[in-house]
C-alpha cells in the first residue's frame, strides 16, 4: 500500500477537507513517498481533526463535503455531523495516538480527485441554431453593445446596410441611444417588480425536451406574409423580420414528456399557469441569418420595454416558485414558406419540471456553456461552419462532463455558487487547452475559440504569356445602376502612340435590354451616361441617344460595325443613352446613373448595361485595361461582365473580382465575399476562383498585378482572381457572393492584359 507523506511537515485542516490531493499542486506537490508513515510530530497545529471520510478510508473529493455556516459544525459526505470525540485538539483521541496511517490510496502520479464520468447531452442542434443562441446569448450579455456591434458594420456589411436604410431617418446613433436607455429601465423595472419584470443577463442552454418542443412548434408555424414596398425590394433594403408570439398555458392537457440530456425522458408541467414562451420569426431571405434576428429585436423595443423582451425576460412566476431560473432553451430553424426559414424560440422555467435529469435540482442546477469555434473570417463571432465537434470538455471537480455537438456547442450542468473550476479540453486543435471560470447563481460562458488557419498555397502552375495579335476590343457589363456610390461604373485604360485617336462608342443601356430577353420590369426605364477624363473632368454625356445631334445615326452605324444589339427608337428620345467619341491614349471612365428629373421610383432596384467597344482596333492603339464597378445583387442583380477578343494567337488576362479591397478608397457596403466565374462562348464555365491568396497562380498573379499596375490586394483577403490564356471570342465573368456569405454589396471586376 502507498501513503502519503507531506515533505514540508504541514497537512493542514483544509488541505485534509479537499481530500482532492494532486502531484503537483499546493503544498502537497512533493507529498508521493511510496511506503512511507506520516510521523505524529510532523502534524500540523492547525490541522486538530481527522475527517470521519479519511479514518473510514473513503476519499471525498472538493465541492462533494458540505460545511454548515451554524459555528462552523463539521460534517461528513452524506451531511452527518462529525462525532465531538473526532475533534479533539492536538490529535488526543486514543486510536489517533496511535502509530499513525492514513490509508488513502495513491495511483501513481496522477490526480486523486476522482474525474467527471458522467457526459451531459444539449443535442446535436444545426449551426444556424447553434449561431442563433450565441447572439441570443450577447444580447442578453450586453444588448447595448451588441446592437452598437453590429449597426457598426454597415459600412462593410451590405446586409447591415440595407437594414440600415429601412431603419431612415433614424440613425445608428440614435438607435443606440433608444436601447441604452429602454435597457436602463427594463434594468430598473426588474430591480422594482421581480416578480413580473425580471430580466437575466446570463446566457442560456440548449435542452433536448425543449429542443423538441421548438421542432413540433416550428411544424406548426404560418407566418404573416413580409410585404415589401414597390422598387424597395431586399437585399439592397432589408426589413425588421415580423415577429408573431404565443405564450402556452398550462394545465393538464398541457404536460409535455421527451429526450433528456442523458439517454431517458423528461417530463415538464402542470402547474395551471403560464410557464414557456414561445417566439417565432419569419428569416424571409437567404440573406436573413440569426443576427437579423436579434438585430430586430434589439430595434424593435417599446418605450418602456414593460414586460421585458423575450431575449431578457426570465419567464413567469407562480405561487411558491422562485423566479429567475430559466435557464434552458430550445431553437429550431426550418424551412418556411416560399422558401423562407421560420426561426422558433422556446422557453421555459426549469423550476416546473416534474421530471428531469437535473442533477443539483430544478432551482439549483445551472451550466457552464459555450462554443468551441475556429474563427475563419476573423469576425469575433461564431458563424454556421465554423464549430468544432468532438471536444471533450473537462472540469477539474464535479461528477459531469460534456462533448462538442457538430455545431461546436456543449453545455456542462454544476451546482449554483459552485465557485471556480478548472476546465480541459482534449482532441483535436484544442487538446491541452485549459480555462478557468467561477460559478455563481447563474449559468455562466466558456468559449473555445482559435483563429482562423494559416492558409497554405496549393502547387503553384504558371500561365503562358500572349503570342499573336490578340487584343481587347470591348467590355460590357449588366448589374444594378442606382444613384450615390450605387452607380454603374465602367473604367478604361487605352495604349497607344503619341497621337493616335481610337473611335470608342460608349452605351448605358436600360429599356432596350428587353429586346435582348431581359424582363421589362427589371429594366432601368431611363440612363444617363458621363464620360470622364483622367482628371475627373467630365468630356461627353447623354441622355437619350437619339437625341445627338445625327438623331443616333452615329451609333446605329458603329454598333452594327461592333456587333453590338440595336438601341430602341423610344418616343421623345428618352430611355438608353450612347456615345460614339475620339480619345487620345489615356484613362477614362464612365457613369451610367439613373436620368436626371427621372421619379424617385427609378433610382433603385434597376439593372442597366453599360458598355464599351473599341471601333477602330487596327489605329496602333488598344485597350490594355477595362473595368466595372456596381452593386451585386443576385440572380439576375448579380455583376455580368462581357468581353470580346479579337485577332490571331492568345491573350493573357488577368480578370479579378474585387470587394473587401476597395475599403482601402474608403468605399463602404462592400461585396463581403465575391465569387468569379469566367464563361466561354457557350456559357461553359471556363475558370472559377474564390479566394486570390489561395490559388494556384497566386504568386503570378501578385507580379503580374504589380506589373500591370493594378492596386494591390491584401494578403489572405477573400477577394478574388483568375489568370487565363483567352483565344479570340467572347467571353463573360460573372461576380456573385461566395455561398453562406452576404449576398449584396459593391464590388469591382477588372480585365488586365499582361505583359
């Protein structure tokens, strides 16, 4: 048998109460002698009693031993006072004068406190759940800071943008001041009426029954129909989700029975009151996430916020039942109507459960909970895709431990006022990692985040230069023309002599794209086009080709030269609007934009095309760059841009589809994410890229950028690029939001040729 000997001759009475003994650890890092006695004279002063749980050779392990605060009465594991005849002072008891063994087992250096064996289940929620209780969770944490967290990203966020502009004329700022100070209220109401108008900051727990209940709930839901006003259609204007609420009322028929957190069932009520809430949202897009979610509650608030929002509110009380302890959730999100998501949330009071798996008490049981993540866009949020399962999560004390789910959450249920654990994680990225955390009256939040991977290239290959007679002749792009930074935007660079003069027809297409098979009702009804210099000088424009001076003749004739579609005669003159001009060699730039006097009506929602065509590529001079910015949308508001090749041999383009770069000009409502894809004559997708920083020309394509003088990208940013040996044709790269990102924004598409 081994026992334990104490090198710095003190085993003190509270070292013996742990009964929690680790190599390593207090004053009782050098302890493990193998056969050896504890000699009496080495007993600490301070240390007058032997617990009864050590004389009858059982160990006990800390949090497991209860203290009465009556005179510091002792007792034992199983609450029984310790005999008076156990503490004598100065080890005078008979048998404890004896030669003296303290028969506690030691297994070689490992810790003696027994580890948590039991696993505790939340479910196996989806990520979009997982991502809806993490905001739920900050905005009970912190909603003024939350709200402020995310109004801040309309700059960046297109989402956040277009929600913002339904918000008008409130601004941010006051939005923000609304909540601090419906918040201060609701804080001060909980303080005055706890009864009815408690609010809880703690975060909340995921709970198979409940979990259930939000799935059957979700099943059952019709939600009002999101009505949007003409030409404000989302995602370029995002509406406050609708909300519809219920609250269930108890009784008999009421009584729900389900999974538990541990392998059996659970069952919940009556108590003939009313004791859940459910809340259920109408997410009417793709791109309305959980976020928009708690976004609209946190803006949707009453003057007063009398009773307290769902997000807040701890539930109702009845007679002989102890407010504040709901604790567990469920959330289920599912497909809706019209391919919508009904998000339910619900709730209850761990205090009316009839039946349950929780291990401290209805009242008494609360969690340690949080998600283990991998940050890989870097936004300081948990977003769907991001978790990671399978991490055991381990307390230092305590009888439970919990799993990851596949959405990356866990939750770990521990006595209320508990005090501090030691909490391990082990597998995966995460083994080894460690993180404290005290336990109070309520659940508390541990997350286990690592930022986003290293990217690491894959096999780089190398792209031919051009050979022949190859060049660019013309671009054309369709997207979104709208007013502000929301105009449609085509760049061109032309090489040349000193001298030389290329015949250019420039067009801003709106109407007639419907002779070309757009829908009428997508089309802008009337364009202006501007046509500037290098200096920001504006040199032409038009509105309405056919009132030029030839009444269009010019343009009808080069754009049959060009092969280009014929513009609509429309009546007074109105609707597409063209240019055909000389320029010398330099940079230019085009705006197509909504025609001045047109209605408010026509200054968003359109599509228009603009266009540009070299009429005379055999002058010595050529395009060497051309570009567009817009608004991407999607379907048929996404970027399509067209460009043609001509001659013999091949052309080495580099085509790159911008958006988080462009913050670098101080533009704002970027394309978050973009996708490019590049489509042959048969609209063969050709080439597609994600990310610039992870393809495999990447290297190429940052010295060939450098060289052709285009800004520079960021390295590791999510904007996108393809290096392409293009023959003669025609060509189209369309620029969309990668899939799970934000599907709007501004963003820039650009075709280099190489050197």
């Amino acid at each position: 048998m081994q026992h334990l000997y104490h090198e710095s001759a003190r085993i003190t009475r509270e070292s013996l109460e742990q009964g929690c003994l680790h190599q390593g650890g207090g004053n009782l890092g050098r302890s493990i002698v193998r056969g050896s006695d504890i000699p009496a004279q080495e007993i600490a002063e301070d240390a007058p009693f032997i617990p009864s749980w050590i004389v009858a050779g059982q160990k006990r392990c800390s949090g497991a031993h209860a203290k009465d605060n009556n005179k510091g009465a002792r007792r034992t594991s199983e609450g029984r006072p310790i005999p008076a005849s156990l503490l004598l002072s100065k080890w005078e008891h008979p048998i404890l004068m004896l030669k003296i063994r303290i028969p506690l087992l030691v297994l070689g250096p490992a810790v003696l406190c027994a580890q948590p064996s039991q696993q505790w289940t939340q479910g196996d929620p989806t990520p979009q759940e997982q991502q809806a209780i993490e905001w739920l969770n900050s905005a009970r944490k912190d909603p003024v800071g939350t709200l402020t967290g995310i109004v801040n990203l309309a700059d960046s966020d297109p989402v956040i943008a277009g929600f913002m502009l339904a918000q008008q004329p409130t601004t941010a700022s006051q939005l923000e001041a609304e909540i601090q100070t419906d918040y201060h209220t609701a804080q001060a109401n909980s303080a005055l009426f706890p009864g009815s108008e408690a609010i809880s900051n703690a975060p909340l727990v995921f709970y198979p029954l409940f979990q259930a209940q939000a799935t059957a709930w979700s099943a059952q839901a019709v939600p009002p129909p999101t009505n949007f006003p003409p030409l404000r259609q989302p995602p370029t204007y995002i509406y406050p989700t609708p909300f519809f609420t219920d609250t269930l009322l108890s009784g008999p028929a009421n009584v729900f029975t389900g999974p538990n957190a541990t392998g059996g069932s659970a069952t919940f009520g009556s108590y003939g009151a009313n004791y859940t809430e459910i809340s259920q949202a109408n997410l009417y897009g793709s791109y309305i996430t959980p976020r928009e979610w708690m976004l609209s509650q946190l803006t949707d608030s009453l003057a007063s916020w009398s009773p307290p929002p769902d997000f807040l509110s701890q539930g109702d009380s009845l007679p002989n039942f102890v407010l504040g302890h709901t604790r567990m959730v469920g959330i289920h999100v599912s497909p809706g109507q019209s391919g919508n998501q009904i998000l339910t949330l619900f709730k209850g009071n761990n205090e009316f459960f009839t039946v349950s798996d929780l291990p401290f008490g209805n009242a008494n049981t609360v969690f340690i909970t949080g998600v283990a993540y991998r940050d890989n866009n870097s936004n300081g949020a948990y977003d769907p895709g991001e978790g990671i399962a399978g991490i055991k999560v381990t307390p230092d004390h305590g009888d439970w431990f919990a799993v990851t789910s596949t959405s990356g959450g866990y939750a770990i249920p521990v006595p209320a006022n508990s005090g501090t654990y030691t909490l391990s994680a082990s597998g995966g990225a995460l083994d080894g990692a460690t993180t404290t955390i005290a336990v109070g009256a309520d659940n508390v939040k541990a997350d286990w985040v690592l930022p986003a991977a290293a990217t690491v290239l894959p096999p780089q290959t190398t792209v031919p230069e051009s050979d022949g007679t190859t060049q660019l002749v013309g671009l054309s792009t369709r997207g979104l023309v709208q007013i502000g930074e929301n105009v449609l935007i085509g760049g061109f660079v032309i090489e040349g002599p000193t001298g030389a003069q290329k015949n250019v027809l420039i067009r801003g297409v709106g109407p007639s794209l419907q002779t070309a098979g757009f829908p009428a009702s997508e089309c802008i009804p009337a364009t202006q086009i501007q046509l500037f210099d290098n200096t920001g000088s504006v040199i032409a424009s038009n509105e309405g080709w056919t009132t030029a001076p030839d009444g269009g003749a010019a343009e009808v004739a080069v754009a049959a030269q060009v092969g280009d579609f014929p513009l609509t005669n429309w009546a007074g003159g109105g609707g597409d609007s063209a240019l055909v001009t000389t320029l010398a060699p330099g940079a230019y730039t085009v705006i197509v934009s909504p025609a001045p006097g047109a209605p408010p009506a026509y200054q968003t929602g359109y599509v228009g095309l603009v266009e540009i065509y070299d009429a005379s590529p055999n002058d010595g001079s050529q395009f060497v760059n051309i570009s567009t910015r817009g608004l991407v949308g999607t379907g048929d508001s996404q970027m399509i841009v067209g460009c043609t090749v001509s001659g013999t041999g091949h052309k080495r383009l580099l085509i790159r589809g911008v958006g988080p770069a462009l913050g670098q000009f101080g533009l704002t409502g970027l394309l978050a994410n973009p996708f490019l894809t590049l489509y042959n004559a048969q609209s063969q997708p050709i080439e597609s890229d994600d990310d610039w920083s992870n393809s495999p020309q990447t290297n190429q394509i940052r010295t060939l950028a450098a060289a052709s003088g285009a800004f520079d990208l960021a390295e590791g940013s999510v904007d996108s690029s393809l290096l392409v040996l293009a023959a003669p044709g025609n060509y189209t790269a369309v620029v969309g939001a990668k899939s799970g990102s934000a599907l709007t924004g501004l963003a820039l598409v650009e075709l280099y040729e190489t050197p």
